[in-house]
C-alpha cells in the first residue's frame, strides 16, 4: 500500500512509522496498522474510514466490498499481522479476497 501511495504522488512525508531497510526502498512502509492510522487522520485525502467489527458481522466477506472501490485494512488477521492494500471492488492489488473472511476488524475507506 505504501508503494502505491508513493507512486500515486501521496505527500508521506508527515509518517513517522517504521520503514523497511532490507530489500525495498528505503521509503516502503513496513507496518500496516501504522499505516491505517496514518491515513485514518488524513480524512481530507481519505475520507472518513468504516469499521466493521468481527463479532458483529461474523460472516463478513468479499462480498460484503464488491463494487466499492477503496482501501481495506484487516487488522489481526494473523493473530497480532495485519494487511493493507488496495481493493478494486473484486480484488485486493497484493493480497487474496479471501482475507477479508479474517481479521478482528475491517476498516474501509471508500475511494472514487
């Protein structure tokens, strides 16, 4: 996700999270919650983000998304592991529409 924010000309600079070091640019963001959080403040780019919580909609799915086109958060979808990436209103741009079944939460931020 952070890839396609900084090809997508996203001022980043106002992040403070961790960054990788090995292997990646060293402007690639590591940390999807750090991530999420960031973009959760700038609701002027973003907008105002929608939480789903798990244990209010336990049969959440891809086609809970399908159509809508944004940003999409799963937050412990892996035990403590997150995941951020692009959602096309079918698929996720570096991930499965299958982790959408996981997470605690899904955040959601509907782009146009």
């Amino acid at each position: 996700m952070g890839v396609a924010l900084e090809k997508s000309k996203v001022d980043l600079s106002s992040f403070r999270g961790a960054r990788c070091w090995f292997g990646h640019n060293p402007r690639h963001i590591l940390r999807a919650q750090e991530l999420a959080d960031w973009i959760s403040k700038k609701y002027t780019i973003f907008g105002i983000k929608r939480v789903y919580k798990r244990k209010d909609h336990p049969k959440m799915s891809s086609s809970d998304f399908y159509g809508k086109k944004g940003i999409v958060f799963i937050k412990d979808g892996w035990g403590p592991t997150d995941h951020i990436d692009l959602w096309n209103g079918y698929e996720m741009r570096g991930g499965d529409f299958s982790y959408l079944k996981l997470g605690v939460e899904i955040w959601f931020w509907r782009l146009s």
